[in-house]
C-alpha cells in the first residue's frame, strides 16, 4: 500500500443548502452517511451539502507532484476544490482526482459539494407529522421507502500516485453555470432530474426494497 501524504479522517465541518430541512451546518465527528443520522432534517436531506476540512500535505511532499484525492463513496456527486481553485466534479466511481497542481507546504483547504437525489426528502416528507419540504403533484414514496446512501460517505485519503496515473481519474464532468453563484455547478439537479421523475412516477406502487431511482 503506498503511503498516505494526508488523513482525511476525523471531524468535518458540513454546510446544508437553506429551505431543506436541514439545520445550516453541523459538525461529523467522521465522514457517514447522511441518511444515517439521528437528526431527520440530516437524515432525509436532499440537495447540496458542503464538506470542508484542512489538512496538511506530509513533510516530504513537493508542491506540483501528483497527488490522487481519493473519496471512496459518494451518494451521489461531489465537486471538488482545493485552497478555493474548482479541481472538478466526480459523478461516478471511482471518485478520485488529481489535486497536486493546487496543493501547496503546509495547511490546504478542501471543499467538497455534494448533491444527492431528491428521494430522500420524499420519503422523510412522507413520515406522519411532518412539515412538507418538497411538492409533488402525484404520490411519490411509501414512509416505509428505504432512504438512498447520500453525502461524502468515504473514507477519504490522499496519497502519491505517478504522474501517468492522473489519466485513471474521471475527467470533471459538465458544469451547469448558476445565475446566483456564477461558477456553482448545478448539473446533478439537471442530470439527476429526468431519472427522479422515471422513478417517482412508479414509486407508490414499487415494492419498498426497489422504491429508489437509478444512479
């Protein structure tokens, strides 16, 4: 196994899209899936949440070498940014990208964006008693609909690879201009849409172990 230059584990920081039931932000003691957490605006959340983390390249590594970020699991996309530079956006396995061009000595900041599908917060607004977030015209999820793994789930880790290797990375994938942000990527809601709607047209007579959309 090569040796890791930086350990993404432990505490990150996430940031939740506003009006989606989720609190603003929360603290992971370590990376999980969102539809794991206890709190159920955590739990049935859907739509993006950012994850921020400093961390430090290892004494030895030399700024502009190859440096293959590695996220394991994502549920369902993640755009990435080192020290405030879009690297790019990941929507299918194997999550990995070269950051070594913007990583520098020191401490580096990494942003990731993730979006999932809209699945979840039809289920959680399906669960008796609760404040509707999203609108639907025709019924969509059973309350007892399994939720789908979201969020940055990992474990994340960077580690040295040769500089022929960069090429194994998916290359980013199109980026949707935002007229709010300018730069924010929106094409998971664009991509992801079409199956969403596939899906939920059937969901409410799907069997709860099939009731979700395609990745």
């Amino acid at each position: 196994m090569p040796r890791l230059a930086a350990r993404l584990d432990g505490a990150w920081e996430v940031a939740f899209e506003a009006e989606r039931g989720a609190p603003k932000a929360a603290s992971l003691p370590a990376l999980a899936p969102l539809n794991e957490q206890v709190d159920p605006g955590i739990r049935y959340f859907s739509g993006i949440a950012t994850y921020g983390k400093t961390f430090a390249a290892s004494a030895g590594y030399k700024p502009g070498a190859p440096l293959l970020l590695d996220l394991a699991q994502v549920g369902d996309l993640a755009e990435v940014r080192v020290n405030g530079r879009l690297i790019g956006t990941l929507w299918h396995s194997p999550y990995r990208v070269d950051i070594g061009t913007v990583v520098r000595r020191g401490a580096n900041r990494l942003e990731v964006r993730v979006a999932n599908l809209w699945v979840n917060r039809l289920i959680g607004d399906a669960q008796p008693g609760v404040t509707k977030i999203a609108s639907t015209v025709m019924p969509t999820y059973r309350v007892d609909a399994g939720l789908r793994p979201a969020g940055l789930i990992g474990p994340a880790r960077t580690r040295p690879t040769r500089r022929g290797a960069r090429r194994s990375a998916p290359r980013p994938g199109p980026t949707i201009r935002n007229r709010r942000s300018g730069t924010a990527s929106r094409h998971l809601e664009a991509a992801c849409g079409r199956d969403h709607l596939l899906c939920a047209r059937n969901a409410a007579t799907l069997p709860a172990r099939l009731q979700c959309c395609p990745g």
